[in-house]
C-alpha cells in the first residue's frame, strides 16, 4: 500500500491514539460502538464522580437527597478526619452515567442546600484518586466527542445526526492536508458536559 492511500485511511494506530485521549464515537450503518482506553484509576463511565466541597455539618442524607434527583448514585463518601471522626468538608459522589454528574456538577456548583448556608462546590472528580478537574483542557474533553465517521459524511450529517443531544457550538471534520479529502473522523463540541456525555451514552450499543 502506497503512503498515500495510507493516509486516507483510519488506522488502527490513529484510534487508539484517539480513544487514550478522550470518550469517541464510531459511527457506522447498525452500530455506534464507544471507544475509551480504561485504566484502573478511572471511573467506569469515566467522569461519572463529583468532588464535592460541602459544609463540615451536612450530613450523608442531607448531600443524598440533594443530589439524587440528578441522577442514580451508586456510592457517596464522606472524607473524616481519622480520629476524630468529623466531616472535613469534603465528599465524593458517584453517579451510575456521566451525564448525570455533569448535570449535577452544571445545577449545584454554587448553590446553598437548606439549612446550611455556605455554598456547596462541585466538581467532576478526574479519578478515583484524584481530586476535581483542573486542567482546562481536561474540561474541553468532557465538551468533546471524538467520532469515527464515513468518508461521506459532511458537517450537516453530523449535525443532524448530534443535535438532538443538545446545543452543538462545533464540529470539525478531519481532511487530508494534500488531497481534501475527508479522513474519516471528526470532532464535536457541545455547550455543555451533560449535553456530550448524553450522547456518548445513546450512541453505545
């Protein structure tokens, strides 16, 4: 195979590159399977954990009830100091799908949850281990769809094909720097992370 026709081709190589980078799509005629490398430390969906900053006398039943209506929880932890026992003021939230966690991040970062008075913080937690995203090009990944496309498919297609996930501010489609030619994926950013991580979810089979 000529170098070429080799660029005109998805390879292998590209996409795991791709999927070690951030949440992709393939988009095909029956099928959109997701593409994401997993590694121990990261949350299974990715992003599906908030780090919260809460008010040391909330409660775990007070944070609960807060959040649930966003979402399943499947776990919530409540950082205490060792020997004392009390809150620190810090917890972790664990929803069942990423959409749930930034939509949860999106509506209660900054607001006071009764009786309480000090504004609760939340965060998308980058990691099990790690504490809230703080990278700013680890936020535009949450916006991002990485999307393995048809060579055919033009930046309409996509659009009709994403818009109904949310509000799409855009999409660039990966083309040959020599020939033009469409290279067989593309990217798609949404306004907000919720929005993102609603269609990654109804587009995985």
């Amino acid at each position: 195979m000529s170098n070429r026709n080799r660029s005109r081709d998805v390879s292998s190589e590209d996409l795991n590159k791709q999927s070690s980078l951030e949440s992709g799509i393939i988009l095909s005629s029956k099928k959109t399977p997701l593409i994401f490398n997993k590694t121990a430390d990261v949350d299974d969906p990715p992003f599906s954990r908030l780090f919260l900053l809460i008010p040391k006398a909330m409660s775990e039943d007070e944070l609960r009830k807060a959040f649930l209506v966003h979402g399943t929880i499947q776990d919530i932890h409540m950082v205490r100091d060792r020997r004392s026992q009390e809150s620190k003021g810090i917890a972790y939230i664990k929803y069942e799908k990423a959409s749930a966690a930034a939509r949860a991040m999106e509506e209660m970062n900054g607001t006071v949850i009764p009786p309480h008075t000090r504004p609760v913080k939340a965060i998308i937690s980058s990691s099990r281990r790690e504490g809230s995203v703080r990278d700013p090009d680890e936020h535009e990944k949450m916006l991002r769809l990485f999307v393995v496309i048809s060579k055919h498919m033009t930046k309409d297609d996509l659009r009709k094909v994403f818009e109904k996930y949310g509000s799409i501010i855009h999409i660039k489609v990966i083309v040959d720097k020599l020939t033009g030619e469409n290279k067989g994926f593309a990217y798609i950013s949404f306004s907000k992370a919720s929005e993102a991580a609603y269609a990654l979810e109804e587009c995985d089979p």
